[in-house]
C-alpha cells in the first residue's frame, strides 16, 4: 500500500510566540509533517524539523537565500509568515509614507517575494483587529502593512490566507506600550483622540500598562461579544491553534480569526473606519504594493 505524502510546512520565523504556537499547531494536526523554520539568528527553533538561519526578512535577497537553502526538499504545502515590525507606538493618523514603508519592507512585501520565489500551495500572514479604537491609537504606520496582506487575501483567497489574533501579552505588545508612554508624556502628538485617550488613562488611576491591556480588552468586547455566548477572555498564544488547524484542514476562509475562546471565519475584510482610506490615499496613492 502506498504511503500518503507528507506534509511539508515551511514557518518563517518561528522563535517567535506567535511562532511557536504555530508550530505547535502544526504537529498538533499532522505528528508527522515536517516542519521547516527560518530565524535571522544562529539558533535552533524549537519544535522545527530543520532550522535555516541567518534568512533575515530585511534583506531583499531573502526569498533566493532561503530557496538555495531548502529546494531539496521540494514544494512547500503551507508557508507561514510570522515576522512583524514597524514604527509603532502612536496614532495611525500620525503615520507618514516613510514610517509606513519599515512595515511594509518587513511584513509585508518579503511574503509576496517568497510567494515568487518558492513553490508553496497555501501561504498564512498574521494580522490584528487594527481597526479598533485601541489598536488605532497604537498601532501606528505598521497597520498599512497588515491592510497590504488583507487585501492580498482578498485577491488571492484560494493562495493566502490570513490569521486575525486578539492582543496578547508578549515582548513586542510591551514595546508598544512603552512607546506610547513616552509619546503622551512628552506631548508629541496633537489629536482630540489622542487627548482623549491620554485623559481617560490620568483618570483611570492604573499603572499605564494595565490601562493600555484593558482598554484593548474593553474594544475587542464591546465589538465581537454580541457574537458569541461563552464569556470574553483576554487571547493567550495557544488561541491561534485552532486558526491553524483550519488552515491546514483546508478551510477556505480566507480570514481566520481568534480571540480568546471566540473562533469565527470570515470571507471579506470589515467596513474600514473612514480614516484608513483617507490615508491610503494620502500615503498610498498608487495602491498598497
């Protein structure tokens, strides 16, 4: 009898949290798939068949480096794509084309320069609920990269798909809060919303991390609780799971989303608030490539 083939999974960035879920995710599905992962570091990621290292997302060379380096193993099944970085830690009204095009040259276009490099059935990005009131506030120039890969599943929802997660504590979400901090203490940005945002913190009495979690924790219920019948709970890392395990299974979506126990599947993006089209065409006349 002839054994089925295996499956072949190639997870870039996988020392990350989100990563490691992911991973986890995989073997969870499919003990013996076998797991490729990149990391810019010299270092083994746990969980991975294989590491490949030094393959660094900022480096325009990166899809043919990572090729030279694991074409022997023949097509990709899955591809997912972890690596997200961009200026961060104000509005996204503040955002200017040049503090847009970090994320877009980290989070963004590498994954369309691996899609044409590399043989690869189905490729995953990662993205939030950036529209919220919260993640408006924070989220800053990074959000135009995570618009890019929505709208990429969009056009190719058969091709790339797109895990949406609730916010979870981790290193870079910290990062975040503290270049918020800074930027209200030192007055560095002037908008009603932001004022807003910065007095209801004063009159909250918390430590600014605890208001900063909480006030993303209070938008992410006010929006998808009528939805759903089990309680809110703040998104752990092992939420993504299931995500993962729908991709693999072959779920069409193309958007996969995961807060806390709330799971749901969605074909289109939302109705953006109207400021995010005004700065598209503001920053991005010509489109999001």
């Amino acid at each position: 009898m002839q054994s089925l083939p295996i499956m072949k999974v190639l997870v870039i960035g996988g020392s990350s949290v989100a990563g490691q879920s992911t991973i986890q995710a995989i073997r969870q599905f499919d003990p013996k798939a076998l797991i490729l992962s990149t990391t810019s570091r010299d270092e083994v990621v746990s969980g991975a068949d294989e590491t490949v290292t030094h393959i660094d997302a900022m480096d325009v060379n990166m899809a043919e480096n990572l090729r030279a380096k694991i074409v022997h193993h023949g097509a990709m099944d899955f591809m997912f794509y972890m690596p997200a970085y961009g200026k961060v830690g104000f509005p996204v009204m503040q955002s200017t084309r040049e503090d847009a095009e970090v994320g877009m040259d980290f989070s963004y276009r590498p994954i369309i320069r691996v899609l044409d490099t590399i043989e690869i059935g189905t490729a995953v990005g990662f993205t939030g609920f950036y529209w919220l009131p919260s993640l408006v506030m924070t989220y800053g120039a990074l959000a135009f990269a995570k618009i890019a890969m929505e709208e990429l599943a969009v056009k190719m929802p058969d091709k790339f798909k797109v895990i949406r997660a609730g916010m979870f504590m981790s290193k870079s979400i910290r990062g975040i809060s503290i270049l918020l901090q800074r930027v209200m203490q030192k007055d560095l940005v002037d908008h009603p919303d932001f004022h807003a945002y910065k007095k209801n913190w004063k009159a909250s009495g918390q430590k600014f991390m605890d208001f900063f979690a909480d006030y993303a924790y209070d938008k992410e219920r006010a929006e998808f609780g009528t939805k759903f019948s089990t309680p809110f709970r703040p998104t752990d890392p092992a939420d993504l799971m299931p995500s993962v395990g729908r991709v693999l299974a072959g779920e069409k979506g193309p958007f996969f989303n995961s807060i806390g126990d709330w799971h749901w599947v969605e074909e289109q993006m939302p109705q953006l608030p109207p400021l995010f089209g005004e700065m598209k065409k503001q920053l991005y006349p010509e489109g999001l490539e």
